[in-house]
C-alpha cells in the first residue's frame, strides 16, 4: 500500500517577480527574481539559484539533445525576500494602506513591497 504525501499549503507571502535571496541550501547566497510560485507544494523557481543538470533527447529545439542546466524549484523557507528599500532581507508583513487595501510590507523598513 503506497502511502500518499499530504502537503498542508500555508500562506505564501512571496510573489512572481520578488527579489529573494537564498537563505538556506547549495545555492545559499544567490539572488534572483522569482519565476514561478508552486502553491501546492510551498516551492519557487527563482532565476538563477538551484541550477540542476537536465538530460535531454534529440528534438526540433535542441537537434542534438544533451546535458541542459535549468532552475529546479526550492522551498520557500528556504528564500527571503530582499528589502527594496536597504537591500538587505526581510520579512513580509501586510497594512492598509490610505486607499483602504491590503498590501505588503517589508518589516525592516516600512516599504511598500511592489
């Protein structure tokens, strides 16, 4: 009997297009604009960091097939956001703001985050 894995998804407070760096792993270190937000398993491709070799087949794209480097998704406990404001990481925190919507912050500085 195969047991099947359940994923609880909790809030992802990360966006496409975030500025994150990587906190945790082989790539730890790396910055990079996020790709892709995988909810359902909690993970991000981000440009850049995670680099894994893909073995490919001959096709009309790539006639001779190969060895192709690619980003593979990574967790996003593992990622923190860059603050725009000092560059540093950040956490994520969500205001009103004077037009009476939800948006986020970064926590060190107060910064609307784009």
């Amino acid at each position: 009997m195969a047991l099947s894995k359940k994923v609880e998804a909790g809030k992802i407070k990360l966006r496409k297009g975030d500025l994150v760096k990587v906190i945790a792993g082989d790539s730890k270190g790396s910055q990079g604009k996020i790709v892709e937000v995988i909810k359902a398993t909690n993970r991000a491709v981000v440009e850049g960091a995670n680099m894994v070799s893909k073995h490919t087949k001959p096709n009309a794209a790539n006639p001779n097939g190969g060895i192709v480097k690619k980003e593979a998704a990574i967790h996003i406990s593992n990622l923190a956001l860059v603050d725009p404001k000092s560059g540093n990481t950040t956490r994520v925190g969500r205001k009103l703001n004077d037009k009476g919507k939800l948006v986020r912050v970064a926590k060190k500085s107060g910064e609307e985050i784009k």
